[in-house]
C-alpha cells in the first residue's frame, strides 16, 4: 500500500487547486485532517477537491473543510454523488444554494448510520420511474428534489435515502415510499381540498399532519391487499427502523383497512386531532397540498376541453361509420363512462347511445386522469365539445416560438436541455445547454442556379456516379438455395459428373434485393468565422451533395449549428428527414449566414437524438465544420470543448450511429484524431475543394 | 421415443385444442369458411390466434398448415420450385400449394414479415377467383371449397415498413383479437398450467403492470403465452418472482432497467 501524503504535500496540492495565494482561504486545518486518512481516502477527498475547484473554487474549500466529517458518516459513492449534486445546484441555482447544501450537508443522509451505504436517486429513479409506470393510474414521472412528496403529477423523492445500512434495503424504503406516494394519487388521498379542511382546526399545520398520519395508515392497508410483497417489506423496513403507533392510533388503524376511502380518514380526522402526535413512517414522505392544488388546477380545465373535443371526434367518426336511420332532428349523442376497477387495473367501459365503444389510449389516459381527480367521471365531462369550441389549442402543450422565449424567465421556456461533459468535474452538468431548433430564412436570390450552372458538369459526373450506387435487385447466380435453377450452372455440373470429378451443389438462382437503408445528418458549422469564402463554399456544398443524394435515395437532413453561451445553443433548420428537396430548401440553402460561435456538443446530443428516432440500418453523422469548438465567456474552448464534443461524439457512437468530420482547418490533426477516432475525419487544403469533395467522400464512406 | 413425421397436408389435428373463445370469433370463423371468404386475425403476440386457428382446424376437420413467414420468404417459397434430383429438375410444392391440392387450410402468420411478392401471390387465392397461379408451370391451381386462407398479423408494430397494404387487407374478413378479459385470462391460465385460481388472478394482474408499460419503455406487455409458461414453472416447484424474471421479464426485454422494474412489480405482488 502507497504511504499517505504528508501534510505538506497536501497542503502543496490545495494551495494550487484553491489559488491560496489570491483567494486567501485557509487550508492548513484541512492538511492536518486530511493527514491523518489512508492513502486511498486521501486521494479520493483530493480527486473530488480538484474536480469541484474546476466549477469553483470556494465551493471545493468547503467541501475541503466538511470532507473529514463526510467520510465519517457516508460511504464514498454517496459522497460522490452529493459532491455531483452540490455541483449542479450550483450550476442551477448558484453560489448561495450551493453553500446552503454544504451547510445542510447532514441532512442528506439523515445520518443514522455510520458509513450508511444509502440508495441514490440516480440509481433508482429509473427502475422506480418504470415500477410507478407499470402500476395503474396516471403515468408520474420521478423527479430530484430534497423531500419526498406528490403533486398528483410528479413523485419527487431526495437525492439519497440512508436511513438503513445496506444499499438493498435503502432501496426498498425508496420503493416502498414510491408505492405510498402512488397510492395516494391512485386511491385519492389528493381529491379532497385538504388545504381549506385543515384550516378549520386551531393549528392547520397540525391537523394535516395527523391527516397524512390517518391516510398513511389506510393507504398502507390497501397497499397489503394490492401488492402483497411490497406490504412484507414495508411491515420489515418499519420494523427495522422503529415505526410505531403513538398512543391511541391503534384504535384508528383498525378502522382503516383496504376497503376505507378518504371520506373515512376524514370522518376520523377529528378524533385523531384529539390524541397525540402521529409519528410518521419512514415510508411516508411529505404532503404538499400546495403543490396538489396547483399541479390540479393546471390540470382541470385543460383536460376536460381535451377529453371533450376527443368524444366530439369518436362521436363523429362513430356517426359516419352507421348511416343515419332516422331522418329528425339531431339529437346530441348520449355518452356515459363506467369505471372497470379490479385486479389492479383501471379500466373503462365507454359507451355511445347505449352502444359499446372502445376508447383510444388518449381518451383512456384522459379518463384515468379524470378519474383520479373526482373518483368518477363527472357528467359534464362526457359532453362532447360543440362546433364553436373545436379549438382544443390553448388547451395543448405547445412548443413555443422560439423567437419569444426570451420573453420568459431564465430564458429557457420551450428549449431543449441537453447535458455538457464538463473535464474538470469528470461528470456532466445537467440541463446545461438550452437549445432551440430555428429556421434558416430562406432566401431567394438565383444562389442555386448560379451555382448548379457553375458546376454544371461536376453536378453531371456527381449525378451518374450516385446513380451507379445505387443498390439495385440483383441476379445472383450460383447459389446453392434460390427460387430458380440456374440452368448454366446445372449444365456444368452434369458435365463435372460425368467427367467424374464432384458435382457442384451451387446450381440456383437467387433474386438479391438489398435495399440501402441509409439515414445521414448533416451538422453545418455557422460560426461566424464561417464568413466569406468558407461560408460560399459550405453553401455550394450542400447544394452539390442534395442533387447527388436525390439520386441516390438515402435520406438526410441538413442542420446548421451556432450559438452563443450555453443559454443560447441553436440549432438550424435546413432540411429535416422527411422534407422533400424543393425550392424552399434550396433558398434555405442559399440562406444559410454566418452566426455567431461553434459550441458542438449539443448539436450532436440534438442530432443523435434525431438519428436515433429514425428507423435506418445504418445511420451517419457528418460534420462539416472550419475549427476547433469555440464559444464566447463561458470556457467552452480548449480541451474544455474538445472534451465535451469527444464525449457527445462517444454517446452517439454508442447510440449506434457513425460520426464523421469534414473540415478546413489546418490544424484540425491536433485535435480530430482525439475527437472522432483516427480513421473518421477528412482535412481539405483548400476552401474550394469543398464543393467537388464532400459529395465524393460522402460517396466513400457509404458504399 | 421416437417423434412422429408427418406431410403437412396430412397432419389432421385429432383431439380438441383447449380454446376459451373471446368472443363470436368461432361463429364468424365458421361462416366465413362456408362462403370461401379468406381470414385475417389482428392482435398482439401471443393471445391466442394460432391457438384459434389450431381449435379451428379441429372443429372444421382439415388439415392446418402454419407458414412463419420471415423476412426472406418469397413466393417461390410458398408456391413451390423446381429442384434438381438425379439430374433432373424436379417440380417441388410449396405449402400453399399443398393446402390447396388438398383443401386443407393454410395460415400464414405474421404475413407482413414477408416479401412483397409473396404477399402478392396470394391475392388472387384471396378474392372470388379462388385461384394459385404457378408462373414457373404455367399452370392455375383452382382452389376447391374446402380450401381456407388465413393470414395474421399485429398491428402493434408500429412500423411504416411493416404495414399491411390495403390491396392485401381488403380482401379478408377481420377478427380483432386482444389479451382476454381478466377473469377469462385467468381461466385460461390456470387450466393450462395447472395453478391454482388465485395465484392466476394475480399472474394476471402483474400481466396487466407490464401492459401498462407498453409504450413507455416496453414494446409490448406480457402475453397470455407468457404467463402461462410462468404458471407451467410455478406449479413445477420455481418460486413466483424467479418465474416471472425468466419467463416474462426476460422475455419481453433486455434493457436492464427495465428489467429491475418489472422485478420490482413482481416481488410486490408476490
């Protein structure tokens, strides 16, 4: 085993990652505790200390300072990940949240074990978010957050549960605490206005505590008829952790059993109010009536609008299929909906004019929804919407004008997030990039046919050779299985046989019908430093490449990509999958500006995410681009960019899809080769190659 | 013991397939039959359509030839083809072929998996010409009354390239079949594995769970077949949750996540 640092050699170390010598903070305390671990845990605080000093470095002295304490109470994966949790705090909400965590940072844990190997957020909330799915109700999404609560819409759970000692059973208390806070929204602990209930009591706050208390016990006995092993675990974990009934509640618990409903917590709510305190379950969560009640009201009237304009469109449809029998006036057709609950499903039987009608998915979820809210389908909810109110669009969520989300808070309304591995910290920034898919303004000025005329006889040598690519059905000859008997072959081989030498088996013919099955994206660098000539040749490179491919088949889209800081990552239209190659992508062609600078990573992460939605046997990224990724203020150039834009290149690679650059730097050796992998790149010496070479090389690379 | 050989078109199915009918699909199946209109089953995988066509064939007595059709099946594979013997080039049947020389009845399953001249060939067999043109004998193969065409496939793949055409699909009688209704699901697996009623309820439950996840990360849910491989391993002796992992989760994905989650519903039911 590697001796230990010395104290001095630590202190070597936090000087220069914690620039003492400007910022002042003291670190001779933290040398000295430091001193005192193993090698191995030295390294880890140090590694961790260096990594956060990256993203600031006043944050890494104090996570210096607290480290000591830190490996006491958590093991080294929950201290990573509450490192990576202080980080994108900081990134999300600065500076003073970031330091409130460090502050806070033992109720991370809940600290009531040493060493607690605690079940991360990162680690469950997939398989959880699936678990919640697969349950009946409304789909709830699973998000981060400090306490464990509902909004009916979203389970938010915290970023660790530690409060047993293996990481199985701190995984199970995650589930279990999922299970109630499901069962809350799907057995309607939400429906009534808890809010204005409590606050007829002398202390509002108190009542809703007992409330919880009351339905935590109800839910808990419809848990153990509903999932039967999970209420084993449950009855286990709160065994384990010490969850008792204060005086009296045993009394209400056996009033509470898995047929109650939230009437009768109500109905109990006064009783309970009487006797002492509940004491709270390790599974219970929070309840956040707050939440509940704005999370309903977004959810309301939009869904009833929606429910009502999908009837008026079943009732059409329903209307067309059975002619009219009856001439008379029109009579409003008569919908009713019964829910269908049991063996964990819900269901529901819709009919039409007494008629049996099977719902689409969409009007089922609406349904579901409608009926966890009310704990039935109200009347006026069945109620087809009338000609007049056919506008369902105020009512959908929309994606924005990209234009006016500088209009909104944080400006990042209606964007995309996408993540940026960020070198330093070794781990990505969440929701860094907010990105927007724009419009290039097409313009028409004859560019296009300027140019096809310009290269009109490169663009007939491009056509003929695409053409000559194509995979066409061919015959293949000598097969030993095929729809036909290759008569050539059987000649011969008769003949083989009576010459005594061994007869071929390969005697059919076989109908070959490849098909290129090719979906390409093309990532067009609009920097500014694009301007002038390399801009020009960008433009009659694209036109070239769309004339050949149309001759070929495969299909592609064009984007360009610029931005400015990471608040303004955009992304160009140019021509999308399944555009058809007309005059508007040719002006958009031709309308392709330079911009501002060459952030990469995000257009990649955009891109690969449209790769990956399209349904192709092989699928290519090609990057056409004059320099080495580049943004404005916010670090994003040296390694910092290159690192980010390898590791989206990686995650595409990984996604299936095969990256590729084209570019006119010069110096692009230095770096590409780390980039994309040695074989994958093209350097051009010159501007004006660029026309004539990409089709070609696009031309390589796919045959 | 040794396994029986049989020519497909004299495979007659002898005793009476276990079939719990979702709804008047037997009476339509039959109806149609009697007026030589062709038949397309639409539903997920494994709720019971082969099954259907196995009780059907049973109950009409003709013999059932089942064609998997895969993404190489041409015609020729269907129609037959000339092979060499001896020298010779010797004619060879394909099992539509032989259906309609015997007049049994021949279903194809998973007809969109097959090549587009494949799916042509059997237009003219599926409309009132009744008729196999075989182009590499110039001859016409008029089907006798007897003779059925069935073809399935799942609209649950939501594939352009995998889509019926609507020249193929106008010509058939539809049956829409779907997992049963739970308590009839549930029937079914019990009498086909030999579980009890209860632990069936519950299989069928954690059946409808991964249903639920159709779409949001799963491509389709347990099928009726899978749970009753589940309950087969139950009731010989493997503890519920590990027959679920094995014979459900397993089966419906790779993904790892998912199959945590599928894990975690099963030991919450179990």
């Amino acid at each position: 085993m590697t001796a230990p640092r010395t104290r001095a050699e630590i202190e070597a170390l936090l000087d220069v990652w914690l620039e003492t010598e400007f910022t002042f903070h003291r670190v001779n305390d933290i040398a000295d505790s430091l001193a005192g671990l193993d090698r191995a845990a030295q390294d880890f605080i140090l590694d961790w200390v260096r990594r956060i000093a990256t993203t600031h470095i006043t944050l890494a002295h104090r996570f210096a300072e607290q480290s000591p304490d830190l490996l006491r109470r958590m093991d080294r994966r929950a201290i990573e990940a509450w490192a990576v949790h202080l980080c994108d705090v900081y990134d999300q909400a600065g500076m003073y949240a970031a330091l409130d965590i460090v502050a806070k940072a033992g109720d991370f844990t809940q600290h009531r074990h040493e060493h607690a190997a605690g079940a991360l957020f990162e680690d469950s909330a997939p398989i959880l978010g699936n678990f919640v799915h697969g349950l009946s109700g409304r789909p709830l999404k699973v998000e981060q957050g400090e306490t464990a609560y509902t909004d009916g819409e979203r389970i938010v759970l915290p970023g660790i549960v530690a409060a047993l000692a293996s990481r199985t059973d701190n995984f199970k208390l995650t589930k279990a605490m999922v299970a109630l806070l499901w069962a809350q929204t799907r057995f309607g602990s939400l429906r009534p206005d808890i809010g204005s209930v409590c606050a007829n009591y002398a202390d509002p706050i108190r009542a809703l505590a007992q409330f919880h208390g009351l339905e935590t016990l109800r839910l808990t006995a419809r848990l153990a008829r509903e999932l039967p092993g999970l209420h084993r675990d449950m009855v286990r974990l709160g065994r384990e952790i010490g969850d008792r009934l204060a005086e009296g509640w045993a009394d209400l618990a056996a009033q509470l059993d898995a047929d109650s409903e939230v009437v009768d917590s109500l109905a109990l709510l006064d009783t309970a109010y009487a006797l002492s305190d509940f004491i709270p379950f390790c599974y219970q969560g929070a309840l956040n009536p707050e939440a509940v009640a704005a999370a309903r009201a977004g959810r309301l009237e939009k869904e009833k609008t929606r429910l009502r304009v999908k009837l008026a469109k079943m009732a059409e449809e329903q209307n067309r299929r059975a002619p009219v029998q009856e001439a008379g006036p029109k009579k409003e057709p008569r919908l009713a909906a019964q829910a269908d609950e049991g063996q964990g499903r819900l269901d529901f039987d819709l009919t039409l004019d007494d008629l049996p009608v099977a719902p689409p998915d969409e009007v089922k979820q609406l349904l579901t929804s409608i009926f966890l809210d009310f704990g039935e389908i109200p009347p006026e909810y069945l109620v087809p919407a009338g000609d007049g109110e056919y506008d369902p669009m105020p009512y959908q969520d929309q994606p924005l004008d990209p234009d006016a989300v500088w209009q909104g808070p944080y400006h990042e309304q209606g964007a995309l997030f996408y993540p940026e591995w960020d070198m330093g910290r070794q781990h990505y920034r969440k929701n860094w990039c907010v990105m927007r898919e724009k419009e290039v303004v097409p313009v028409y000025d004859g560019f296009p046919r300027l140019t096809l005329e310009k290269y009109s006889g490169l663009v007939k040598q491009l056509r003929r050779r695409f053409e000559a690519m194509r995979d066409e059905n061919r015959l293949l000859k000598r097969q030993a299985q095929g729809d036909e008997v290759d008569i050539d072959a059987l000649v011969e081989a008769l003949a083989d046989a009576r010459d005594g030498s061994e007869m071929s088996d390969r005697l059919f013919m076989q109908m070959h019908r490849a098909e290129r099955n090719i979906a390409v994206a093309f990532m067009v660098d609009m920097s500014g430093s694009t301007k002038g000539w390399i801009n020009e040749a960008e433009r009659e490179a694209l036109l070239l490449l769309c004339e050949a491919l149309e001759r070929l088949g495969d299909r592609y889209a064009i984007y360009g990509f610029s931005g400015i800081t990471r608040k303004r990552c955009e992304l160009f239209r140019i021509k999308t999958f399944d555009e058809n190659y007309s005059e508007a992508v040719k002006a958009r062609i031709a309308g392709i500006a330079p911009q501002e600078y060459t952030r990469m990573g995000f257009a990649i992460r955009h891109l690969s995410k449209l790769l990956t939605d399209i349904e192709a046997g092989t699928k290519v990224l090609i990057t056409l681009s004059d320099g080495r990724p580049d943004d404005y203020f916010d670090g994003y150039r040296g390694p910092y960019g290159i690192e980010d834009t390898r590791m989206a290149l990686l995650e595409a690679q990984r996604a299936g899809i095969h990256p590729f650059c084209i570019t006119i730097d010069q110096e692009a050796r230095d770096y590409l080769p780390h980039m994309y992998g040695a074989a994958r790149y093209v350097i051009l010496n010159d501007v004006a190659q660029l026309p004539a070479k990409v089709a070609d090389i696009y031309r390589r690379l796919t045959h | 013991m040794n396994a029986h050989a049989f020519a497909p078109e004299t495979h007659y199915i002898q005793s009476e397939p276990y079939y719990e009918p979702l709804g008047e699909e037997i009476g339509i199946f039959e109806a149609a039959y009697r007026n030589t209109l062709p038949i397309l089953l639409k539903g997920p995988t494994g709720c019971g359509k082969t099954r259907f066509m196995e009780y059907m064939a049973w109950r009409l007595k003709r013999p059932l030839i089942t064609v998997s059709c895969h993404d190489d099946l041409t015609a020729s594979d269907l129609v037959g083809r000339y092979l060499v013997k001896g020298g010779e080039t010797v004619w060879v049947d394909g099992p539509l072929t032989r259906a309609v020389r015997v007049g049994g009845i021949c279903y194809l399953d998973e007809i969109v998996e097959a090549r587009k001249d494949a799916m042509v060939v059997i237009h003219p067999l599926a409309d009132d010409r009744r008729a196999l043109p075989m182009e590499k004998l110039g001859q016409l193969l008029e089907a006798s009354d007897e003779f059925c065409l069935a073809i399935s496939y799942n609209p649950g793949y939501q594939s352009v390239l995998k889509d019926l055409k609507q020249s193929t699909r106008q010509r058939f009688v539809a049956l829409a079949f779907d997992y049963p209704a739970p308590e009839l699901e549930a029937r079914i697996v019990a009498s086909e594995s030999g579980v009890d009623g209860a632990l069936a309820e519950t299989l069928v439950k954690f059946a409808h769970m991964t249903r639920n996840l159709k779409g949001s990360g799963l491509d389709e849910g347990a099928s009726t077949r899978l749970l009753v491989h589940a309950a087969k391993l139950i009731a010989s002796g493997v503890s519920p949750v590990t027959a679920c992992q094995s014979a459900v989760a397993q089966a419906v994905t790779d993904d790892p996540d998912m199959l945590a989650a599928i894990q975690e519903l099963s030991t919450s039911l179990f």
